[in-house]
C-alpha cells in the first residue's frame, strides 16, 4: 500500500463550474476531456413530495453527482407556460392511409370534400402563362404501328393501311414485320413450315418517301402504294423477287428506276403491275431513226436477262445524258426530273430522244482527266450517312458555309432512309449522281395465241396505239463517275404481236 500514489488535490474551479487540476496530466492514465455538455439530473435525491406534486416541474440541477446545483430561475422562467393540449386529428395529407380493407378510398375522400389529383386544377405559373395543354391523340403513324403489332399477335397476313393519312412511314414502324410467322396447321402429326404472304396496302395516304425496310420483306406478295405523293421510287424496290402484285398508280411519278426491271427477270413472280396514270416522261421521236433489231444490247451497259415468259420486255431508246458536278450541280445535258405537276415542263411533248450516232461527250474536266474515283465530297456523305447523328448535321453547319451543304445531307438522310443507290454500269454504291439519262423499255404482258386473235378482232387501231403508249415505260439509269455512261445511243425495232410459245 505504501506504493501506491497519492491521489492529485482537487480544487472547484467557479469559472469553469467544475473541478481542475492543475497538474499536467498523463496520456496513459488519465481520460481525455470530455466533449459534451455537463449532464442534467433531477432531485432525485430529494425525498420531499414537493418535487411531485400536481402543477410543479421537476427541478433541474447541474453539475456532477458530487457536485450539482440549481438552475437559476432566469432561464427556466419560459417554462412557467403552458403549451395548448394538442388535440388528436387524422393527417391525410401524411402520405400514409391507415384505413382498414372494407373502407372504400373514393369514398372516404368524397366525404371529406377533397378533390382528386385527376380533377384538380394546377395552379398558375408566377409569369401569368397558361400551360398549353398537351395532346394526347396519337399520331397517323401510331396507329399504323398499333395495326401492325396488332396482325402480328393475330397472324393476319393482310396489313391495310390505307387512308390513314400518312404522311411519313419510318423504318421502325415497318421492321417488325420481318419476323412475321405463320402458324402452320398440324395434321397427322406432320409439322409443316409455312412462309407468310403478306399483303401491304398503302394507297390513298400522302406518303412522299418509302421506307428501305419495306424492300427488306422477302415474303412479301402484295403492295399497293396507289393514290399517294411518291415522285420517286427507291431502287431498292427490285429486291421483292417475290412479289406478285404492284401497284403505282395515280402517283406523280415521271419514271421509274432502273431496278424495277429485277421484278420482270425469270426468277420473280410478278403477276400483275399497275402503273398508269402518272405524270411518265414520253420519248420525242427524231425525225430520222437508225433502227437496229436485237432485244438487249451490252453497248447500253446492261447484262444480257432472261425474263418471264408472262412478260414482253425489251428496249427501246435513250435520252441524252446529262451530267452533274461534285455537289450535283446541272453542267451539260437535258433536265430530266422536273416535279412539275401543273406547270409546263421543259419539253411539253416528251423528252427528245438521242441521236443514233450521238457519243457520250462529258464536259472538259477541271483537272488532268477524268476517273472512276469518287471526290472527298462524296467521301465525306458517306462518312456523315454512317453516323447516327446524320439528322442533327445540318445544325452544325457554320453560318457562312454553302447553301448546298444542307441540301446534300438532306439527300444523304434520304438515301440511307429509302435504300442506298446503286451505279446502273459499274455496280458501286453512290449518293451523289454524276451522271444521269432515261431508257425506254417496252413492258406488257404476253399473250398466248387465243388472246392474240382476239385483240386483233376485236380491238381498233386507236386501242392498240394507247395501248402501246402506255407500254413504254420510261427508266431511269444513273452513275457514279463521268464514264458511267451508254457507248452509243441504238434504237430498237418495233416487235409485233406474235404467237408465243
């Protein structure tokens, strides 16, 4: 006991209302000065009932155990003041309900004579603007969309949208219908696979462009675009080896793309081909014609075909060509797609026809010759069409940079929206043409031998002039460089109504 230390003198300190020390404490024995106030007791201590009684608080004291005192009443003298007894009442705006399972919501909220979020009116901005109410009619081209997905649950095959005032048709919209599958029916146990043959109907909208999906449906069999606004047709459109029935009519159509010719080959099922009325170029005939038999010629740049025995295909004649600069900008040559649907147009009677000796002539170049090579230009929209903000480019453009820019990524949005377009001669894939001229091709439907007497009987010379008009539809061929061209402009003999095989 004698080792053991002495415990330190302790002396109350009244400035700081407590006990100090003096002496230098060390960390290993000593506690670190408490942080927080000094606790509060009650007179708990005090035996006397004076403390409980009825409208007295307690009274508070300060300090440690082993030395506490009384607060002065200068700061407890608020308490002397009763607060209101707080009445019990049901907080609905609380966020939680807590009405049991038999009490109906509507009607507790009626009877209280609240109104419901659905009927309540917002209140006003500060700035005194009414909010415009928003629209929630949906558009043509939901509804297109909802029709779709709804012959897909169905497996309907016939998918009509016609009037439905469509202006515009995406390719989202018609990508679903790639995956269309046709139940097949089961019998004796024998699962057999079916292909869809869908049926597309499109006419009496207002349609102006095609989307590249709708050329992507490999069963498709029927596709009626009459009654529209299309002054083009992509040349994706030859893609549809399947199609059994097309109809362009009453469109504002002044040629169709080269392409459409696939349709006609002897590997495609084209049965019927609605194109009259449109506004089709008509060839001008010269007044002296070198005529040359043989039904397709390689000197016009195109493949020897096989084509359908259900159809006469053979052509007829071309324009001139007309070329086009790096931006697509009219140098030589004739003006072949004037949209005019009530004005004059620049040749009123027809677009003349080519000289039979006439050779392709391009304009003298500005550089050392003239190559297949594409211009950076063309490079350029072809990098801009392979982002995904092709839409927004245009926004981006600086304000003092040339007018054509926009136009041409207008036509690079086209482009990658209906289908990419092809060089008719050397295969390659363009956006902007450099050369541009119409083919005549005469396209009718064969007769067998029975049919032939009867036309001849029956039908007067008049018939088989319109007739024979209307057969002659005009193609339109481009390319991609100034030596995409024909090597000479040959016409061919007229072929009269025979006997086929």
């Amino acid at each position: 006991m004698a080792e053991d230390t002495s415990l330190p003198g302790l002396s109350w300190d009244p400035v700081t209302d407590s006990i100090s020390n003096n002496r230098p404490r060390k960390r290993a024995r000593y506690s670190p000065v408490a942080s927080s106030d000094p606790p509060l007791f009650s007179s708990d201590d005090d035996p006397s009932a004076d403390n409980y009684t009825q409208d007295r608080e307690k009274k508070i004291f300060r300090g440690p155990w082993y030395r506490h005192h009384r607060i002065p009443d200068s700061e407890y003298s608020n308490r002397d003041l009763k607060k209101p007894k707080r009445t019990f009442e049901r907080q609905y705006d609380s966020g939680v309900w807590l009405g049991s399972d038999c009490t109906d919501i509507d009607e507790t909220v009626d009877g209280l004579g609240l109104v419901s979020c659905a009927t309540a009116d917002l209140p006003l901005r500060s700035s005194g603007e009414v909010p415009a109410p928003q629209d929630l009619t949906p558009s043509p081209e939901e509804l297109a969309q909802k029709q779709i997905d709804l012959c897909l649950e169905t497996g309907n095959e016939t998918i009509d949208l016609s009037s439905r005032n469509l202006t515009h048709l995406s390719n989202a919209t018609i990508r679903p219908l790639a995956a269309f599958t046709r139940v097949p029916p089961v019998t004796e146990g024998v699962f057999a696979r079916l292909d869809p043959k869908l049926k597309i109907f499109l006419a009496s909208n207002s349609l102006t462009t095609l989307p590249e999906e709708l050329f992507n449906l490999k069963n498709l069999r029927v596709l009626s675009l009459r009654g529209n606004k299309l002054r083009e047709l992509p040349p994706a459109i030859g893609r549809l080896h399947k199609l059994t029935e097309l109809n362009i009519s009453q469109n504002s159509l002044q040629y169709l793309p080269f392409e459409i010719l696939d349709l006609f080959s002897d590997t495609s099922r084209l049965q019927s081909f609605q194109i009259h009325p449109n506004l089709l170029h008509e060839r001008l005939r010269p007044s002296q014609e070198v005529i040359e038999t043989g039904q397709d010629n390689p000197n016009n740049g195109f493949e020897w075909r096989s084509w359908h025995p259900q159809w006469r295909v053979s052509y007829k004649a071309r324009s001139e060509i007309r070329y086009l600069d790096i931006n697509g900008t009219h140098l030589k040559g004739p003006t072949l797609s004037s949209h005019t649907l009530f004005g004059p147009r620049q040749f009123p009677n027809g677009i003349p026809v080519a000289d039979p000796n006439d050779i392709p002539t391009p304009p003298s170049p500005r550089c050392y010759g003239i190559s297949r090579v594409p211009s950076l230009l063309e490079l350029a929209l072809r990098a801009c069409s392979r982002t995904p903000e092709l839409p927004y480019l245009a926004s981006e453009l600086p304000e003092d940079g040339p007018e054509s820019f926009v136009s041409l990524l207008g036509l690079a949005i086209t482009k990658k929206e209906s289908g990419a377009s092809r060089c008719t001669i050397c295969k390659r894939d363009f956006i902007i043409p450099r050369t541009e001229w119409i083919e005549w091709w005469h396209i009718a439907k064969a007769m067998d031998s029975a049919e032939v007497g009867i036309a001849t009987s029956r039908q007067t010379t008049v018939e088989n002039e319109r007739d024979e008009a209307e057969s002659m539809v005009p193609l339109m061929r481009r390319g991609c460089s100034w030596l995409c061209v024909p090597d000479r402009a040959e016409i061919e003999e007229e072929e009269p109504i025979t006997e086929s095989n």
